[in-house]
C-alpha cells in the first residue's frame, strides 16, 4: 500500500487557476471514486475539500473543484486567493477498510 | 456541534509506552469510525488505521500493524492510540478523524497531539 504521488508543489498568482494532480494505482484510486482531498494550514489540522471525487462539502468555496481519470485524481482551484496557500492532500479509500493518503502538495500564491 | 478533543502533548523516552486519546462529543460516538493519522514533522499526513467504535473492530495500515493498538471505550466516547515501546521515530504530529457515515471520507478531525520521544 504505497502513497498516493502528488507533486510536491505548485503556484500560481491570484486569480489563476492550478491544478495538482494524484496519482494511485488500479487497486486505490482507479477502482474507486473515493477520493477526498484535504487542504492543511501551517500548524493546523486537516480540512476537508473535497470528497467522492467532485462533491464539495458546505461550506467550501465553489472555487474548489475536483475530477478524475483512470487512476489519477485532479483538484482544481479556479481564482486562486492568498488564503488558499497550504498544503493539499488527496486522500483514496484502498479497499478492505483501508485508505491511503497522498504525499502532499503545497501550493504558493504568488 | 461535533468535536473531537484530544489529549495534550507528550514527551517520552525510547522504549516507553503511550496512550493518547480522542473524545467525541456532538454526535453519536458508536455510529462513526475513527481513524488515526500520523504526520511526522516536516511530512505528510499518513493513515494509520481505523476503529469501529461500536464492536471496536480494528484494521491497520500494513506500516503501522503491529506497531501501534488502537482501541476504544464507547461509555466515555473515546478512541486511543497506543504503543508498547516508543522509538525516536515515533516522533510526530497525530491526529484522529472522524469518517462520515456512509461515505469514504474523515468529515472532523481533532486537534492533534504532538509526541516527541527523546532520550
């Protein structure tokens, strides 16, 4: 059960938009659209962005947006803020109760 | 509102043993799995396993099985983590998170509980 691979980082200026990818393999990400991501501020504990996939949670910006193909999982933040600078994590269900995180991307606004 | 509070940070010595803790409130704590998550300092967020606090079913990572107990006690709304004999890679930022009823995802995390395992 390795990690789930994320870039390590990524930016972009305000109101740009980016992308971080996810990569799994068929038995996690590609067998599932149980895919979660997390946004974490420094010292902070994890949030929840994004869940099955493309279903944002009240409360979350529709700036948020997620997708997937085979076995790679994408969030997209559309009008990038300085607020949105953290690190993000997806998070894959692997079957048999067990999940498995991503190695983490952070992401800085210009 | 649902919480969930753990106990406050720990400093030990290698080969000690640990219990930290995490109190639901809000909710119907028997209802929802907790997982533990590890994040070592500087690092990512890593799943540890999960309890299912109404029969306290347990499944782990295959990095931390046999590493690590998780337990529960459902009269006092709380989940554990524990270890027999901490090692200075124990070292790190823990967190619980609550899984969603019927969905893949942790909806409530707690606050985290930092152990340092120095000599």
């Amino acid at each position: 059960q390795s990690a789930l691979t994320q870039p390590a980082s990524v930016s972009g200026s305000p109101g740009q938009s980016i992308t971080i990818s996810c990569t799994g393999t068929s038995s996690d990400v590609g067998s599932y659209n149980l895919v979660s991501w997390y946004q974490q501020h420094p010292g902070k504990a994890p949030k929840l962005m994004i869940y099955e996939v493309s279903k944002r949670p009240s409360g979350v910006s529709n700036r948020f947006s997620g997708s997937k193909s085979g076995n790679t999982a994408s969030l997209t933040i559309s009008g990038l803020q300085a607020e949105d600078e953290a690190d993000y994590y997806c998070c894959s269900y692997a079957g048999s109760s067990l999940w498995v995180f991503g190695g983490g991307t952070k992401l800085t606004v210009l | 509102e649902v919480q969930l509070v753990q106990s406050g940070a720990e400093v030990k010595k290698p080969g000690e043993s640990l219990r930290i803790s995490c109190k639901g409130s809000g909710y119907s704590f028997t209802s929802y799995w907790i997982s533990w998550v590890r994040q070592m300092p500087g690092k990512g967020l890593e799943w540890m396993g999960r309890i299912d606090p109404s029969d306290s079913y347990t499944n782990y990572s295959p990095s931390f099985q046999g590493h690590v107990t998780i337990s529960a006690d459902k009269s006092i709304s709380t989940a554990y983590l524990q270890w027999s004999s901490l090692k200075a890679s124990d070292t790190a930022m823990y967190y619980c998170a609550r899984r969603h009823s019927y969905g893949y995802y942790f909806d409530y995390w707690g606050q985290g509980t930092l152990v340092t395992v120095s000599s």
